[in-house]
C-alpha cells in the first residue's frame, strides 16, 4: 500500500468553525492523484529543459541512473497574480538511493515562464497553494518521502518563485510508519493547514493507525496546533 501523502487544496471556509481563517494545504493520510501531463507538454519541456539541465549539471550528472522523468503538475499563478500557468516537478537523473537532481519548471502558453533546479531527493508530488503570504502569486508546495529498512517517511516544503529567485517558507514532516519493519507496524500522519498573511503561520494535527491506515483507520492523536516549519537547507537555483 502506498503512503505517500496527496494535496488537499481547499478555497472554501467551514463558515461555523473558530479556525475558519485557516486553509487545509494538506493531508498524509490520503494517496496521491497524479496529474496527466499532454504530449504536446512534456515534448516542450524534454525538449527545451533537458538540454539545459545536461549543461547546468555537467559531470556531476555522469553517473545518473536514468534521465528526465516527469514527476507530476500543478496549476496556479506562480510568477505573475490572476496567470494561468502550469508547474512540473520532474527528475532530471537519480544520483543515489533517494538522491537525485530535480527541477520545476513552469508553462506558460506553451512557453516557459520559469525554471529552478536543485539537488535533493527523490521528490514525489508538487501542488499550488492558494496565495499564503497574500502576494497573488500560487506557492508551491514539494512532496519527498522513501522508505529504508521497512520504515517510510514524509515531508513537504513550501517555496515561491520570487524576482530574486526562491523564497523559502520551510519544511516539515508529514508521514512516518515501520510498517515493512515490524508485523503489527504502527502509522502517524499530519493534516496541516495555514493561517494567511505577510508571514504565515502553519498548524498541524496528527494521527494514528494500529494497522498502518489499512481500510482508512486513523485515530486523532494530536490536537491541531501551530508549528515552527524548520529551515530549508535546499538550494533551488532559478535559471529563469
């Protein structure tokens, strides 16, 4: 069974509820929908970005195992309010377990309108958030997780395209199981959410399963409460 978390992207407000100012952003307990990415897309993107990637790489790239993958997309407005524009997360190769060069790119019209890279994990997922720091712009939210010796984990960071590159909002845990460890493995999982404004302000409420989320069984073990996301060590060059 896969546990890697899926995005919750909710706009719309639980009128009744004291916390009605925050937004769901996402959710552990649930599996991921990846998006399906046009031909005509992904033709665009090995052709223009691949290149480019090969060249910003040069020999650290020597040794990968295998060459641009398409993880997944999101839409939202990532470098300019009220814009309709597409971010795709993909892998330009594998340089070791759980090690890897990535990269997203954003289209625009079938141009691109943005392109970063990095170096870091095998990243799973990408989503929109709907604008947290109240700019207009769509932050991104990058899913990771693996699994070593029977247990998996989870985590998410939040960034945003800025003119002078990347913005950083932090990281934090989302998932965490020994389920291929143990026989009677034991799950926890995040639900997060974020107050708006200039700085926002993320909460977590966390759950648990006895037979590792089999048939949706998950017990609140955590109240929500805010949570200081920690630093971001990822250093995402932006080449666009």
């Amino acid at each position: 069974m896969n546990y890697f978390p899926a995005f919750v992207l909710l706009l719309i407000f639980a009128i009744q509820s004291p916390m009605q100012d925050l937004r769901p952003i996402y959710d552990a307990r649930r599996s991921p929908e990846s998006a399906k990415t046009p031909d005509a897309e992904v033709a665009i993107l090995k052709r223009i970005i691949r290149p480019i990637d090969r060249k910003y790489w040069g020999k650290l790239s020597d040794n990968c195992d295998g060459e641009f993958e398409l993880i997944d997309v999101a839409q939202g407005a990532f470098t300019k309010p009220q814009s309709s524009q597409k971010a795709f997360l993909y892998r330009y190769c594998a340089t070791g377990h759980n090690f890897a060069l990535n990269g997203i790119a954003v289209l625009e019209d079938g141009q691109i309108a943005a392109h970063l890279v990095y170096e870091g994990s095998w990243d799973n997922a990408v989503g929109a958030l709907p604008d947290i720091d109240g700019d207009g712009l769509s932050e991104i939210l990058i899913a990771t997780g693996g699994t070593n010796m029977g247990e998996t984990w989870g985590v998410i960071s939040v960034i945003e395209l800025s003119e002078k590159g990347v913005k950083k909002f932090g990281i934090t845990e989302t998932y965490s199981d020994n389920c291929g460890a143990v026989e009677k493995g034991k799950a926890s999982a995040h639900r997060l959410q974020v107050r708006v404004g200039a700085t926002p302000t993320f909460y977590r409420e966390t759950f648990v399963s006895q037979d590792c989320g089999k048939n949706g069984t998950w017990a609140k073990s955590e109240a929500l409460k805010p949570i200081v996301m920690r630093k971001d060590e990822i250093k995402y060059q932006r080449l666009k």
